[in-house]
C-alpha cells in the first residue's frame, strides 16, 4: 500500500501590482505565521508582484486544510481591498 509521508507545495500568485500583493503579504502574513502547526505548516514570501505560499503537510487532509486557509484568507484580503478603494 502506498501511503503518503509528506506532501509540499509551492503555490506563487501574480497579482495586478506591487500595492496589491504588499497589502495581501501583509494582511495574510500574520495568520499563516499564527497558524497552528500540529500536521501542517506554512510561510509565506513577498517576490515584487508575486505572493510565494510553501506548504508542508504529513497527511493530505491537513494539505489540503492549509490550502484553502491560504485562499480564504488571500480572497478576504482581496474583497477587502476593493471595499476599501
């Protein structure tokens, strides 16, 4: 039986400009860095436009949690920022 023993992700984002991504990073940032860390755990880089998401996880369940943390937590920044505009 093969089982999973790690999975580890990259996950880069290109966003319309430097601003953009700098009120993101900063935003997402504190709770990626927060984030509790049992099975999973997360960092995350500010590369100009882009937004870098690593993602380590023993199992896939607790990957695919980190993930859509991640998203919830990118996608709120983002719908904020246009209120904000």
């Amino acid at each position: 039986m093969n089982c999973v023993k790690t999975i580890n992700s990259e996950i880069c984002i290109d966003l319309d400009d430097i601003n953009q991504a700098k009120v993101v990073y900063d935003s997402v940032s504190l709770e990626i860095n927060t984030a509790p860390d049992y099975r999973s755990s997360m960092d995350i880089e500010l590369n100009g436009k882009k937004i870098i998401i690593n993602i380590h996880a023993n199992d896939s369940t607790s990957f695919r949690a980190s993930i859509n943390s991640a998203i919830k937590w990118i996608n709120l920044s983002l719908e904020i920022n246009k209120l904000i505009k």
